[in-house]
C-alpha cells in the first residue's frame, strides 16, 4: 500500500517573527516550545556532522567559514500537545548550528536554504555510521546532481530534488510531502541555531512502534548558502556557493535508551509506504 499525498503549502514570511524552529507533522505542530525542548534536552539518540559553511556576517559571497554542522536527536515521549492529550510523541530534530554570531548576526544579502527529505529508501535496520556522509546511500549519480544544481543557484528555489535522486528515492510527482516556507534565521536573540521539529503520531507509554522507525530514518540534509532575492520567499537564483548535503540517522543511542538490539525488525512491521519531503527555505531578514 502506497500513500499518495503531495502538498506544497504557501509561502509565508514571517521576518518579524521570533522562533528559529518549524515543525511538522501533524502531532509536532501541537508541542510547546518548552515541552519539546525538555524532551530534547534528555534525547535518546543522537547523529551529526560538520558541513562546509560561510561566514554571513560579511556579505555575500562571504568567506568559508568552520564549525558548521548538522546534528539530528531523536525523543521517544514527548508529552503530547492538545490534538494527543495524555499520549506521548517520538520527535525526531534536524538542527544547524553555526559559529557563534553568525546566523544571529547575518548581513540580509543571505539566503539560507534547507532541505530535509526521509523516504523509506532511506531506512537502515541497523547503526550506520554515516557521520554525515551519504555514500552507499545516495547514487553518485543524485550526489552529484544535487551538488551542481545547489552551485547553479536553483536547489534553493523550491523543493524539487534532481531526477536521478527523485527516483531513486521514489519522489515521484504526486507522491511524498512536501512544503516550502521562509522565516528569518535572524531573529532578536535567539542561538546561532537553527531547528526543524517532527512528529507525525502519538502513542501510548511503552509503544516504541515510532521511536524503532525513527532511530533507523535516515534523513537527506541540503543546506544552501545562496543570495537573497528580492523578497523573503526565495533567493536570486543565481549561481551560489556551494552548500552541502549530509545523510544523517540518529544513530548514537544513550547508554539507558532503547537501542536497534531491541527493536523490532521494520521490515515486517512497516506496510505503510510513506515518503516525507520538508522544505524550508530560510531568508536572513535584516
Ligand atoms: C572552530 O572551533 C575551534 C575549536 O573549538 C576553534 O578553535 C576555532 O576558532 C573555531 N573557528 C571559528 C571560525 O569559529
Ligand atoms: C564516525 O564518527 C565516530 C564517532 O564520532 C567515529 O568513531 C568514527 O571513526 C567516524 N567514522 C568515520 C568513517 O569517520
Ligand atoms: C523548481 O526550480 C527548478 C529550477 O529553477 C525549475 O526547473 C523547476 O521547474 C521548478 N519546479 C517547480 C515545481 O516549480
Ligand atoms: C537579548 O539580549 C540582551 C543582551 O544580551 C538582553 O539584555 C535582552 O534581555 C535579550 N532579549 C531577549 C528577548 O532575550
Ligand atoms: C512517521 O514518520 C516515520 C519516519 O519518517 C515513518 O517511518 C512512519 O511511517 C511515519 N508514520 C506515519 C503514520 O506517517
Ligand atoms: C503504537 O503506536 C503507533 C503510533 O506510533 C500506533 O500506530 C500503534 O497502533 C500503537 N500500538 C499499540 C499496540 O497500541
Ligand atoms: C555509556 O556506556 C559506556 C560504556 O559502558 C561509557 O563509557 C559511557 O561513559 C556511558 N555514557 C554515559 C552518558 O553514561
Ligand atoms: C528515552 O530517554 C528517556 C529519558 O532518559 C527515558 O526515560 C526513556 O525510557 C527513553 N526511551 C527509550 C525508548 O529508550
């Protein structure tokens, strides 16, 4: 059984808001702030890696500039919002985080872009180790085509991924779920960090259905340094520096947490073919 659903929701710009993390999935959506980040402050798993990044204090084109990364944390019982009272949810955190003052201090001549993708393609039965890197997972063919296409200034556009890494991933059109959205990475004071929540169920305590499916997704991370555009919702399109793609699983599992030894075999426990594309594009509003 395959679910088909594809929605591409409306840009929104919100340059005035404050929050530097958007959530999805329907159970996510309904978690405070202050709950989840209780929740992720004990996570149960964890995975990250360093990625090449910019300096976007100097204006574009900047100047590279160490100590990015992306990391992934997975919580197995999040205490649900009002949609799941009195049930708990797995949420799995995509986050970036820069040099300090760097996102919070960025020049408006920035646009950073985000793509993060999970398919069941993408699931391991086991730890994978990938520190980030996407080979043996991803085609050279996908590889490269998403790094020309984050050079050529257009991944950034929308959230359509290349051909090759479409297919691969079975993206086709119509099926998968997808969104595009643009929101300041500069916002008074928050951290130099960068946050995409998800969530999609609610459970009862006890029921590691989710958290088993979660610590084996590995998620596609695109991360786009391009030149703002003339409004907030999309950068200019020109050719930009290159960004990066990174695969990552939360796959360091805490000494008191379930691990893949326990979990159940996802072979047999997942009929259901979901495929989940978030875009979030990131303006730098000044
Ligand atoms: C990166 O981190 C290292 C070690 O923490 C530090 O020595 C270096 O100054 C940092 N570089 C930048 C650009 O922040
Ligand atoms: C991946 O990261 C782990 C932990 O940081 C490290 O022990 C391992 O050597 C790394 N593997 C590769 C291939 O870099
Ligand atoms: C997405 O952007 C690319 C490059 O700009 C373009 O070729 C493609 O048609 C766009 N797709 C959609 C659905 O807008
Ligand atoms: C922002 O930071 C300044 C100085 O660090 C501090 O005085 C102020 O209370 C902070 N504002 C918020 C909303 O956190
Ligand atoms: C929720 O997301 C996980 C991870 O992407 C996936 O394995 C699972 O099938 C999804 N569940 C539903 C009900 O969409
Ligand atoms: C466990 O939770 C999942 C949602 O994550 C739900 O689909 C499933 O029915 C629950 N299992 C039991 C035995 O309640
Ligand atoms: C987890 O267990 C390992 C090996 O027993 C130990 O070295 C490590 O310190 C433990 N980590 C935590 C956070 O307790
Ligand atoms: C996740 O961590 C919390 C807090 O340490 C713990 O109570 C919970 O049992 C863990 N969940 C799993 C599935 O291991």
């Amino acid at each position: 059984m395959k679910s088909n659903i594809f929605i591409i929701a409306s840009l929104l710009s919100l340059c005035s808001a404050d929050a530097s993390a958007d959530s999805f999935g329907n159970e996510a959506e309904g978690i405070s702030d202050s709950d989840w980040n209780l929740a992720m402050r004990s996570t149960n798993a964890t995975g990250s890696a360093s990625i090449p990044g910019y300096n976007l204090r100097k204006k574009y084109p900047g100047e590279k500039s160490d100590n990015w990364t992306v990391s992934i944390s997975v919580a197995s019982d999040i205490i649900g919002g009002n949609s799941a009272a009195g049930k708990f949810v797995t949420g799995t955190q995509i986050e970036w985080k820069g040099p300090p003052g760097v996102i919070s201090g960025a020049d408006s001549s920035w646009f950073l872009c985000r793509n993060v993708y999970s398919s069941l393609k993408l699931k391991q039965s086991g730890a994978g180790a990938t520190n980030g890197s996407c080979s043996g997972l991803l085609s050279d063919g996908c590889l490269s085509a998403l790094q020309d296409s984050l050079e050529a200034g257009t991944q950034c556009q929308n959230t359509t991924l290349p051909t090759d890494c479409v297919d691969e991933l079975e993206l086709t059109s119509g099926q998968g779920f997808g969104l595009t959205s643009a929101h300041p990475a500069k916002s008074s004071n928050t951290s130099d960090s960068i946050q995409i929540r998800y969530g999609n169920e609610s459970h009862d305590q006890g029921n590691f259905t989710a958290y088993d499916a979660a610590i084996r997704q590995v998620w596609l991370v695109v991360t786009g340094f391009a030149q703002a555009g003339s409004d907030d919702a999309h950068p200019r399109g020109s050719a930009g520096q290159p960004g990066s793609v990174a695969c990552l699983q939360a796959d360091e599992v805490q000494n008191n947490s379930r691990d893949f030894k326990n979990a159940a075999d996802i072979a047999s426990s997942s009929l259901v073919h979901v495929l989940i594309g978030l875009t979030v594009a990131v303006s730098l509003c000044w």
